[in-house]
C-alpha cells in the first residue's frame, strides 16, 4: 500500500509545476522514515503538516493515510486521545489498512473508553479472527470495569519533589537501606543539548534523591560523574551492595537506535563513566529494564533478541557463571506483547509489566507468584501464578517500573492523566491488615474468670500470651490465612482451647471466639445432653457436647469427675432418682467407649433432690426467673403453667464436678 502511494505521490508532485517538489513543506517519504528509525515525535510532526497541506475533497485518500500514521505516532508516544482521533479521522476518509480497527481499540482502551473499545476490537476479529492482541484486549476491556469497581488496598498518590514538567520515570532504590532514590528524566536541566527525536524533549539522563534523618527526600539531582552523556540514560538497578550500576542507554548511530546494558561503579559518591555489559554477541537487538536479583546472582532484563515469545521478553543472565548461563523467563511469564521492567523480590516473587497479558491499557502491573512443587511432582517447568495488581496501582495509561521500600510500600511509573503521554513518579503504600480475634473468657455460669491467660499459636510460627481483662475480655493482632490453635487457662480452673483460621480475603476483619471455662470442685451444666422422654438412651444431637467432654478429659489425664444427672419433679423421688442414675450411666459410657477410663468417672443420679439455683447465664436465658433464686417445687408452683415448664426444664440437667486432680494410671 505505501509503495503505491509513493508513487502515486510521486506522479502528482511531478505533474504540478513546482508546487510540492519545490515547496519547503515536509516529504512523506521523509516522515516514512523517521517513523521507522522510532522517531515519534519528529514523524507526528511531519505527518501533521502533510496532514494539514493537503485538500480535504481532493486528497481524501492521502489524507486517510496521513491520518492512521498520524495516530501511529500518537499510540506510540502514549497520547491515547490524540491517537483516537487520528484513527477516527482515517476512518472516515475510508483508509484500508486491515490493522486500523485494532489500532482505534487500543486507542480508546488506553482511554479507558471500555466499551468502545470492545465494539472496535470485535470489529477487527471479524477480519482477523485469530488475532491474539484483539482477544487479549477484550478480556482486558471486560476485566478493567470489576477492577476499578473492586479497588484494593494500594494507596496511590504522585510524588511530586521527583516530578517535572517533562517525563520522569523508572524510580529505583540503590540498596536496603532506601536512603538513596534514583530515577530518570528527561527534565530541562538534563545535559544533552540535542532534543529526542523519539519524545521531542531532551534526552533522558539519571537523577538520586537522598532521605534525610527525618526520612524527607531531598531535591533531585543530576548523577556526578561521568554517567550521563549525550545519549539516552534509561532505566538503572543496582547491585545489593549498591556498588554496582546496570542501566540502560539508548545509542543512535544512524539507524536503528539500539538499547543496551551498561555498567557503571560507584567511588566517593562518584558514578564511572559506564561500560558496555555484553549479553550476546547479537548487535540487532535491544537489552533493557535490568535488574539484580538480591542475591546478585542474576540479572534480569527485557529483549526483543530471537528465542522469546514475542515482543520483548523477560531474560535474565548468571552473574556468577563465567559462562553467563542465559534463561528465559518461559511463556507464563512471556506472551506474545512486551513484557518489561522485571523486579524480584524474593525466589518467588516477580513484578513486571506487561501489553500481553489482560489489562486495563497500555503496560500494566502484574505480580507473578511461583508455586510450591508437590512431592514427586516430574513437572519440570516452574508454575506461576501472575495476577493483575488492580486499581489503583494500575490505569489505562502505562503502569510500570516499580521498585520497593519498607514493606509494601515504594514508587513506580505512569503516564496516566498526562495528555503529553508524559511520565510521572507515583508513590504507594499497602496498608497493613487489621485483622483481630476478640473474645471473653468467662464460667459456665457466664461470669469473668479472673486472671484468665489466653495463649494463640499459628502455623506460621507466631506465637501469642495475653490476660484478660477484669471483664473478660482479649484481643489479638492476627495474620490473614493463617491457621491458629488457641487455649485460655486460670487457676482453679479446666484450660480450654479452640482452633481458628482466618480467611484470605483481602479486607479488614474481626472474629470472635469465646472461651466457657469449667471451674475446679464446683459443678458445671454440661449443655444440650437430650434424651427422649422416660428414658435414659442419649439422643444423637447430645454426642457433639459429649465429644467435647471427651476432649476435655483427654486434655486433663489426672481428674477425676462426678458425672451428674437430675431430673425434674414430675414423678415420684423413687422413680426420679432411679431414672436420674440410668442416665449418669449413659453418660459414663459413652465416655468410656471414646477412650476415658472407667476409673475416673463417678455417675450419680440426684433425681429432683438438687433444684437448680438460677445463675447469670440462666437468667440471661430465662429473664422471667431472678438470679439467685432457687426453682425448688414450692416456688415452680406459684409460676404459670408456660414458666413452670421453662423451670422444670432448668432443673432437668446433666453436670460434671471434679472431685479429684491427682488421678494416676
């Protein structure tokens, strides 16, 4: 199509006197070609002027080409709105080229224009129903809107003291200590004095900021030493000692600009000028975005080299290795769009950004989490789990080059609300988890043990001891997923324990367990022991307290307990305390299939002997009876038929008493 339409431009200029071969106006073919040497800003430019030289009705044709290369040059400078009115307009100057409909999609996603964006990219499937950039880009369109709804806990603000009126971007911190941050810039003050074709600014050079005692940064400042040169300064990682610079520079000779890895050592806060860091032999292609793992063992970077799956990839290099054993990071990773900007955090823990995988629009943030291997597992690639970071970490502009502080905490790039497609240096913080257990310790009679200890022990290794308060009361601080085993002891009283495990959701969140102590040499209503009327056969609903009880004595080997049953007053004292007796026995017996042995156990049946005295918890349960108050017969018979019922069902119980604590097998 380009050729036809250099030579159709050919013959028109040819055919008019003087009119465009003589006039000072930019060539086509001119813009062409600084559009392939990467020249962005130079080809929009160029592109424009022709743009606007030529006749709307008579030049209809050009000016649909003049267009797409227009939004072409926009996409690429990250000016999304530019870009899809660029394309719109190519649109309606009827401009075929199959690629513009998938062009005009990215656009408007970059935009965060969502659904238009899905109708352009289905659109283009229709001619192009194989295209993996359409489909990954729907799935992105149809993900963006449930991010940005959801949200996360990041926090985002810009960081203004790094920020200019040109673009900064890449932050990064030299060592452990984050007491210096370094960035690039392509701010007024940078010392190129030729401007970027690419971006039209001047070119990019690096720049620190240094924490003062208060932890305030200081102003920006160019990099001493023989760093920053002519040429472009990209993005720089150190390494752990923060003695080693890789960086990035852009060299253009004449033609194509090639991106390669220097290194540059750090002397009495001086930078050396770099040196060239050969990766491969390969001259055509670009090496980027380094960065050393905390090891310093590897270096990880981004390249178009052969090998990858397409696009840029994510490589890394042994350090170590004499031989420079190089890897790729594999297609979990790698997709076919660019994958940039790698940083490792720990043998599992990878954040990079991506174009590949589903996202809100241009490059965005992805972490990517390597999988425990199962025990004999023959698998021999890694497993990674990669998730999007979500809003507000992520935009529909570009989101990349992030690097971290103390916890979750750091800086990274975006372009996003700069309608110059600049970037900026944005600073984020992931609020801890709130998540608390609370709770009270109290009798089986709902009263607060005094001087209650409440110890908590979770899978991943933490270890807790709190009292309670005189009401009661604990909390704990606790860690989302996490499995925990908890156990409230007192004097004088039986320790009780309980398992908990708190849930991953990344929220806020307090639970509540509570811990129902049974007091030594003191009875203890055993709750829900049923059984059907007249008989002494346990119902099966009553196992489950039964259970507990079993776990109870198996926690407390040397007890030994009186097991209690009394009944109400229906029926004679003979036949009551026989019935009574008949159930102690069921549940002695039970306790005994389960493990106890007979030797520790006492039934006793009291029949209607032992009216209940009502305590808290009962008359919490029941208000219409006063605590203190005895349910003897007397008393139940001045009460209506409905609290007769309630209180004969008080008195019909089963409780256990420790009798003994020096019980040996």
């Amino acid at each position: 199509m380009k050729r036809i339409l250099y030579i159709l431009v050919g013959l028109m200029l040819a055919s008019v006197a003087l009119s465009l071969s003589s006039c000072k106006g930019p060539k086509l073919k001119e813009a062409d070609e600084a559009y392939d040497r990467g020249e962005y800003f130079d080809a929009a430019n160029l592109y424009r002027k022709l743009y606007n030289y030529y006749n709307r009705k008579e030049d209809a044709w050009i000016r649909g080409e003049l267009a797409f290369q227009l939004g072409m040059c926009h996409l690429k400078l990250n000016q999304g709105n530019r870009a899809s009115a660029a394309f719109q307009n190519a649109i309606r100057y009827d401009y075929e080229d199959t690629t513009l409909l998938l062009r005009l999609a990215q656009a408007q996603q970059r935009e965060g224009q969502y659904a238009a964006a899905i109708n352009s990219y289905n659109k283009y499937l229709e001619i192009a129903p194989d295209s993996w950039e359409a489909k990954v880009g729907i799935r992105g369109c149809e993900l963006a809107p449930k991010w940005k709804e959801e949200g996360s806990r990041y926090i985002v603000k810009a960081a203004p003291l790094f920020n200019s009126r040109r673009a900064d971007f890449c932050p990064m911190f030299m060592d452990k200590n984050h007491e210096y941050l370094y960035f690039t810039s392509s701010r007024d003050k940078s010392t190129g004095e030729l401007l970027s074709e690419i971006t039209g600014t001047k070119k990019g050079d690096i720049y620190f900021s240094k924490k003062d005692e208060k932890g305030d940064y200081s102003r920006p400042e160019l990099v001493e030493g023989g760093l920053n040169t002519e040429h472009d300064e990209g993005a720089a990682a150190f390494s752990p000692d923060g003695s080693t610079m890789y960086l990035s520079r852009a060299v253009r000779q004449d033609w194509p600009t090639i991106v390669e890895i220097y290194t540059s050592s750090r002397s009495e806060a001086k930078w050396s000028a770099p040196q060239r860091f050969e990766i491969t032999a390969d001259t055509l292609s670009s090496y980027s975005d380094p960065f050393v793992s905390p090891d310093g063992e590897w270096l990880y970077f981004a390249s178009d080299m052969p090998g990858g799956q397409g696009g840029t990839d994510i490589w890394r290099i042994n350090l170590k290795d004499k031989h420079g054993t190089l890897e790729n990071l594999g297609p979990q990773i790698n997709t076919k769009g660019n994958e940039r900007f790698p940083n490792v955090r720990t043998d599992s823990l990878l954040y990079f950004s991506s174009d590949g995988h589903p996202g809100m629009g241009g490059l965005d943030l992805f972490v990517a989490k390597l999988q425990p291997r199962e025990e004999n597992d023959r698998v021999s690639m890694d497993r990674w789990v990669i998730e999007n970071m979500g809003v507000p970490m992520n935009s529909s502009a570009d989101d990349f080059g992030i690097t971290f502080g103390e916890g979750e905490s750091g800086f990274f790039s975006s372009n996003r609300g700069d309608a110059r497609g600049y970037d900026n240096i944005f600073k984020f913080v992931k609020p801890d988890l709130q998540i608390w257990i609370s709770g009270y310790v109290v009798d089986k009679d709902d009263e607060p043990v005094p001087n209650a200890v409440i110890r908590i022990v979770g899978d991943d290794g933490s270890n807790q001891k709190t009292a309670a308060k005189p009401d009661g009361s604990f909390r704990f601080d606790l860690q989302r997923g996490v499995k925990y085993a908890m156990l409230a002891s007192a004097e004088g009283y039986l320790n009780a324990r309980q398992e908990f495990e708190s849930d991953s959701t990344e929220e806020d969140a307090e639970y509540n367990v509570d811990f129902i102590l049974a007091a030594m040499f003191k009875t203890n209503i055993i709750e829900n022991i049923f059984y059907d009327f007249d008989k002494a056969v346990l119902r099966d609903e009553s196992k489950l307290a039964l259970d507990s009880m079993v776990m109870l004595l198996k926690d407390h080997p040397n007890i030994v307990i009186e097991m209690a049953s009394h009944t109400d007053r229906v029926g004679s004292a003979k036949y009551n305390q026989g019935l009574s007796q008949r159930r102690a026995q069921s549940v002695v017996d039970y306790l005994i299939a389960n493990g106890i042995p007979r030797e520790r156990l006492r039934p006793a049946g009291y029949g209607e002997s032992r009216p209940k005295t009502v305590t808290k918890r009962i008359h919490n349960q029941y208000p219409q009876f006063e605590e203190g108050v005895t349910l003897t017969e007397e008393f139940i018979k001045t009460l209506s038929k409905e609290d007769q019922e309630a209180a004969d069902q008080v008195n019909r119980r089963t409780e256990f008493e420790v009798i003994d604590t020096d019980f040996q097998y």
